[in-house]
C-alpha cells in the first residue's frame, strides 16, 4: 500500500477512535448522574462533585466524592467500556486531610460556611465538644460532616485535629453538658477568676474532677477550666434521667423564646427556623435533620386533612409553597406546635417567639397559616434520620 493511501486510512481510524470516546462521554456523564441520584441525591449531606473531559482522545475523570459505592460503580462503569481513562477522581477523606480525619468543635460555637471562605453563606454551627468528621482541606478551611451529616467549611481556628485514636478517647471520656443560655469556664473554681472562654446551652467538655459548687473540666486542645455546677451537669445522668415528651420540648423552646434569628445559625447565639428546631430536639436527646426541607422527611405524617386537630405537642409544622402540575412542593419554613387551646406554635422568624392558628388570637398568624403544608410527628417515631443520643456515635 503506498504511503498516500495509508494517510487517509490513519486520518478514518483516528475518527473512528475519536468519535467513540465521544460518544462514551455523554454515556458517561449520564450514568454519573444517575449515580448521583441514587448515592448523593442531597448535596448537604454527601459529596459527588464528578466532571469529565475528553482530551487527546482520553476520558478524564477529575473531581471528589465521598461515597463509597458511587466511586466504585463509576469506576466498574468506565473500565467495563474499555476506553482510554484517566482517574483524576478523589475518593474522600484522601491523603490531603492525611490520618487526622476527626475534629472536634474547641470554641463555644463554631461557624460551619458553605464555601471555603470567611465570606460564604452560613451553613450551620456547631457546639463546643461537638464530633466533627473530616472529609477534605483548601487552604485554612476544613470541608467537615457534622453529626446530623451536613456537610460544610470550617476554618482552622475552631477546630481540634484528632486521629482515630484521640478521637475514640474523647468520645468515650465522661463529660459535663452546660444547660443553661450561656455562661463561661473559668480558671479556677471561683467565678471571680478569670474567663476561659465562654460557653452556650448544648456544650460539652470532658469531666476532670469536682468539688461542691463546680465541676472541672477539660477542652479538646487540653486547656482547663471550671464550669459551675448549677448550670451544667454530668452527661451521662444528664441522658439517663431524659423524659421523652412534648412538654420538655415545649419548655426547653420556650426557653429560647425571644432569641434572634441568625441565617444559619443553630445555636443560642442565633438560630434559623430549623435551627431552633434541631436546638430543642437536641436537648431533649435527639440529633435530628438540619434544615426544614429535611427535617420534613423524618418522623410519621400527621394533620393530613391540615385541619391542626390531630397535632399533639412537640409535633413539627411546616410551612411554604405547595405543589402544582409545573413546581414541586418547597418547605421554606419550620415551627413547633404547643398543643394548647390558643392553637399556637412556636417558631424562629424574625426572632424566636409564638404564634398562633387561630383568628381570634391576637398573635395570630395568618401569613404561615396560608402557607401550612402539614406536619411530622418526632416523638415516639422509629426513624433513622432522629438518633438518640445515647446512640454510638457514626461518623
């Protein structure tokens, strides 16, 4: 065959090749997807941030998950096809976080960002002594799961690094839960010395020793302190003693009533409407869903006939748009109902403060009640998305 022959043949063969991969690489952005849906359909709870690339006739796989299954059912799809791949995926946590893959949350509240900058939109906050799992790093900032599984960036300053080890010895070290609004450890056991830091309703720091009027105490990064006794309490009797009921919910909420709302925010510093939500749950021994259009997934439906008759106190109302034949439904806003004869709910909006179902009542509230789209019952509810938290930590 002459040289000018084979020209063109090489120039088809090419084509064919090039063609080929071209194709496979809209087949496989589209099982990518579908894998998406069926691992990470919630980006705030799992990672699957997966892109491709056809470049000089290879596929490139470049991008983070951090689910198991999804990295492996991608790869098994892309070797299967027999094509030319590159992986550039990463499966996280991965060498850049390196063996320190645990954190916990060393300030009294510890802002948790959307982005991996001081300027992102608040995601979500986590206590003092709250478990955080690691998943990956970008400059200062700590991409880390919380224990209701969202997903978010946290800068450096607020966190304690630990290894499997170190984190187990924290996890099952005895520890004291402070109780009331806010408060501060001290240096000494006097509430005349000087201030360690301070601390909100929900923190946790690990039990040292005790006298009559203060328990001491360490934090994460080993500083030490004394917190008074009057306003904390040994967690474990803390959980043993819990009575699980709507009038604890209701008044561990009232508690907070008057609190500002804070975008984001799900401590006593500031709190969004699921995070006021999640803050009376968790005190009352439950970890639940962080924001209203998860929280709606969890516990049993009640209300169906969305009449407010068969709501019992403690239950979950929610509020937005509805669904129509062009939109699905979107849960927007979340408040907890008081199961009194004022039919009245109480809820973070503004700030913190009740409101009520009925007309009559001079705080009712005809703007949510317009917007109500039924409720969930929590208490009493078998669910995996509520844990107990007397559970075994999983993260």
């Amino acid at each position: 065959m002459k040289f000018s022959q084979i020209i063109p043949l090489i120039l088809f063969l090419l084509l064919q090749s090039c063609n080929k991969n071209s194709k496979f690489l809209i087949a496989i952005e589209t099982k990518s997807k579908s894998i998406q849906m069926t691992y990470a359909p919630d980006k705030r709870v799992a990672v699957y941030d997966v892109r491709f690339a056809l470049i000089d006739d290879q596929i490139i796989a470049k991008g983070a998950t951090d689910s198991k299954k999804a990295y492996n059912e991608l790869l098994e799809y892309i070797h299967s096809s027999n094509v030319i791949f590159k992986n550039e995926l990463r499966f996280l946590p991965d060498t850049t976080v390196g063996n320190q893959k645990f954190a916990v949350a060393k300030n009294s509240v510890i802002n948790i960002r959307s982005l991996p900058k001081h300027s992102a939109e608040l995601g979500t906050q986590a206590l003092l002594g709250m478990s955080l799992k690691i998943l990956d790093k970008k400059g200062d900032f700590y991409r880390v799961q919380t224990p209701d599984s969202y997903i978010s960036w946290v800068d450096k300053g607020g966190i304690e690094k630990m290894d499997t080890k170190k984190f187990d010895l924290w996890n099952t070290s005895e520890k004291i839960i402070f109780t009331e609004i806010t408060g501060f450890i001290y240096t000494t056991a006097s509430a005349e010395s000087e201030i360690v830091s301070d601390i909100t309703l929900g923190g946790l720091l690990q039990y040292v020793n005790e006298n009559e009027a203060f328990y001491e105490v360490k934090y994460p990064d080993n500083r030490t302190g004394f917190v008074k006794k009057e306003e904390s309490v040994r967690y474990n009797a803390w959980l043993q003693n819990k009575t699980y009921s709507g009038e604890n919910i209701e008044k561990t909420a009232k508690k907070m009533n008057g609190f500002p709302y804070l975008w984001g925010g799900t401590s006593t510093k500031g709190m969004d409407c699921s995070g006021f939500v999640k803050m009376a749950y968790l005190m009352n021994g439950f970890i639940i869903p962080r924001d209203a259009s998860q929280q709606i997934n969890a516990g049993r439906k009640v209300n169906v006939a969305l009449d407010f008759k068969d709501l019992e106190k403690g239950d979950l109302l929610f509020f937005g748009t509805k669904a129509t034949t062009e939109k699905s439904q979107r849960v927007v806003h979340v408040g907890i109902w008081l199961g009194n004869e004022k039919m009245e709910f109480i809820h973070a909006s503004g700030n913190v403060h009740i409101s009520s179902m009925d007309d009559s009542q001079m705080n009712f509230d005809d703007f949510n009640k317009n917007r109500y789209l039924g409720s969930r019952r929590y208490l009493g509810t078998p669910d995996k998305k509520i844990v107990a938290l007397g559970q075994a930590l999983q993260l």
